[in-house]
C-alpha cells in the first residue's frame, strides 16, 4: 500500500510541474501581442507574373505596420523549395504603413516560370510608438 502511495504522490507531483509551464505559455497570438490578425496570398496577374499580398491587423495603433521583406521561393515538386527573390521595404515603401492599425499591400513578381508551383513568405513588422517591435511571418502559395 505505501508503494501504491508513494506512485500515485509522484505521479501527482509530475503532472502539478507539467501543468504550470503550460498555464504560463499561454502566448499572444502569432507570437506577439502587437498581431491580431495575418494573411498572405499570391494572386495570379498573368501567364508569368503574380502578385504578393499580405494584410495585417495589430491590436492597437503602432508607428509602424506592414511587411520588413517578403521572399519567393518555387518547387517543381511541392516539396523541396528553393529561393528565387527578396523584396524589402526599403525599396517598396508601400509595404510599411506609418500609425495605423491595420495595413493591406502587395508588391509584384514578374518572373514566374511554367511548370512551378510559388510561395511567398513574408516578414510581418509592427513597431509601437515606444519603439518596441515585434515580427511574424506568414506563408502564401500559387500553383502555377
């Protein structure tokens, strides 16, 4: 008897250590409590080009909000991806949008090749007026 006792005391003790960790990760959505809502998607415009959506919803205003960079990445097979081009915010300054709380924009990719499938993964930005940032990344796909 004082065995089972001793099992079940410990059994009891491990589940009360698993069970805090899990009370205090209980995270913001997206990882930050500056995101409430993401979205990314490639639109086809054409035989040959596409374009690179994302939109985004913080929780309050920030100084900043939009995407750092978005990158394109294509497969042939769905499976092994490799990387094509960087757009970055610092040569589209529509991908950062200045006191807002939500921002929708794209940018355009002229490249594309039949026989692949697309992806997109952006790098979403939020910059609060304290000059806390935070990021977040979002994939999007095409098939060409």
């Amino acid at each position: 008897m004082k065995r089972f006792v001793k099992c079940l005391c410990l059994i009891l003790a491990m589940s009360f250590c698993l069970v805090i960790p899990a009370a205090a990760e209980e995270a913001a959505p997206y990882g930050s409590s500056f995101f409430g809502s993401r979205d990314a998607y490639l639109w086809r415009t054409s035989s040959t080009s596409c374009q690179a959506w994302f939109e985004i919803t913080a929780t309050r205003g920030m100084a900043e909000l939009g995407a750092d960079y978005i990158e394109i990445e294509r497969s042939s097979d769905g499976v092994n991806w490799s990387y094509v081009t960087t757009f970055d915010r610092s040569d589209y300054s529509n991908m950062i949008a200045n006191n807002t709380s939500n921002h929708c924009s794209y940018v355009t990719f002229s490249k594309m090749e039949p026989g692949y499938q697309y992806r997109m993964y952006v790098n979403l930005y939020a910059k609060d007026s304290s000059g806390n940032i935070a990021t977040s990344g979002a994939y999007g796909y095409f098939i060409n």
